[in-house]
C-alpha cells in the first residue's frame, strides 16, 4: 500500500488574520505546526486579489518552512514572476476570477494549451513542478499531458458537494480519471472541498499520491485545534488506504 501525501492548504488562516489586518493568527506557525503534526507538504494560494495569502507570506513560506512548497497561481506575468523569484517545489496552476468565493471549477487547459504552453516550459525551466488543477476530465488530461504539466490535481468539488447517488457518479469520474492520467505519465493528487466524511473514498483511490486540503481543516482547529485536525485527517488517509493505525503513527513520528 502506498502512503498518501498530505498538503496543507494554510489559505484561511490568512484569511482570519486579514479579516482584522494585522498579523494574527499567522499563516506561517500555521504551517509550522502542520510540519509537526505530520503534513507532507504546505498548500498556499496567492491570489490576485490578495484577499488571503500574502506575498510576504509566500517569501516567509518558501525560507522558514523545510517541506515542499505547493504554490497555487493564476497563469499571469504577476505571477510568474513571484514564483521564479521564490522557486516553489511545485506550482499548481488555478482558474481565478475574482468574483468567486472559491476555485470553483478546473481550469479549462484544453481551450488554453496556447496560453499555458508557455508557463510549463518557464517554470520547469527552473525546476519547478507544474501542476494543473482540472475537473475530471479526459479531454483535460489529454491536454495537461500535451503541454507538459508533471502532475494534474482533479477538483473533488462535485464529489463533495454531490448527495446521495451523485455521489457515486461523481467518485467514478475522478476514478476513472485517476487511471487515465497515471496512464499518460502524469503524477496523480487531488483536493477542494474534502473533509473527515469525505475524505476516505477519494484517499481510497490508490493511483492518487497527494491530497490538498485546507479550508476543512481549519474550520476544524476552532473546535479541536490545528496539530488534532490535521492528525486526525492523516489517520483516515491512512485507515482509507489500508496502512495500519501503528504503520500509521509510525509514518507521523518519522
Ligand atoms: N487545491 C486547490 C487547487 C485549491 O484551489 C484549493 C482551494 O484553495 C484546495 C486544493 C483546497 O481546498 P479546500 O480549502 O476546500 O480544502
């Protein structure tokens, strides 16, 4: 059984800090405290908007924090140029409009392989992993294997937001499209929207290496603090994935 990677999506906790300005609570212990209680890796999106994540905070990320960096991007100059500056481990390229309250869909990189050609070839030029945050698609990873992208994040939205038999639909597109994209050499991870109740049928799917997950986790640190919210997500990867609870705590304290 191979183990799940965890990515921290430490968004909201700026978000709270920015509700107030100001520098608390800080998205950087955030991620610290996610080092400690067994992250993989640490998730920020920097948007346009500024509305959560800082560049300062990026800047901080990218010195303090000894996991891998996963920097969430629209494809713009701005953007390119924060991450160059910084060199990310990995870029996830995200559709952003600044009206929605959140990634709301894939990016559409079949419509945009002119656009986005480009960005891959950059920031792989400078060692950069590229990701591309896609809705379930074939015709998506058909185009993010095209142009280059090293790994597809799917949108497990639909997925979680789906009830009852919809839900089912929903899981077979992102298992199917698991397979798919293994199949044509990309690294498989997904995320948006998962919790404690949902998390377990998707880290169930073994071609997936890595999960991002953020927004749930810390709405859970309220009632039960972030180092219990992001342990307790760790063992039902774990439990999902058949590795067993001491494999488990073993796999946190190494
Ligand atoms: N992956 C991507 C590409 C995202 O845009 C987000 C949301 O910022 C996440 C994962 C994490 O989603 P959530 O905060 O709903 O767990």
């Amino acid at each position: 059984m191979s183990k799940l990677r965890l990515g921290v999506n430490i968004d909201h906790v700026a978000t709270i800090r920015n509700a107030r300005g100001g520098h608390f609570p800080d998205p950087v212990r955030a991620a610290k405290l996610a080092v400690a209680a067994g992250a993989d890796g640490i998730t920020a999106h920097l948007r346009e908007d500024r509305r959560h994540i800082s560049d300062h905070d990026i800047k901080r990320l990218a010195r303090e924090i000894p996991l891998p960096l996963n920097l969430e991007m629209a494809a713009t100059e701005e953007m390119l140029e924060i991450a160059l500056c910084h060199k990310p481990n990995a870029c996830c390229l995200v559709p952003e409009r600044r009206e929605e309250l959140t990634t709301e869909g894939g990016l559409d990189v079949a419509s945009a392989r002119g656009h986005l050609g480009p960005y891959v070839k950059a920031l792989k030029g400078k060692g950069i992993r590229v990701s591309m945050f896609i809705d379930p698609d074939k015709a998506q990873l058909d185009a993010a294997a095209e142009i280059g992208a090293d790994i597809v994040e799917l949108h497990t939205g639909a997925y979680c937001d789906a009830m009852g038999a919809a839900r089912g639909t929903a899981l077979a597109r992102i298992a199917e499209s698991v397979e798919y994209g293994a199949a044509l050499g990309l690294e498989i991870h997904a995320g948006h929207g998962l919790s404690f109740e949902t998390v377990g049928e998707i880290a169930a799917l073994q071609g997936i290496v890595e999960l991002n997950i953020g927004h749930f986790l810390v709405g859970e640190a309220i009632f039960t603090g972030l180092e219990s919210s992001i342990r307790q997500m760790r063992v039902l990867m774990d439990e999902a994935r058949g590795i067993a609870r001491s494999d488990a705590s073993d796999a946190k304290s190494a």
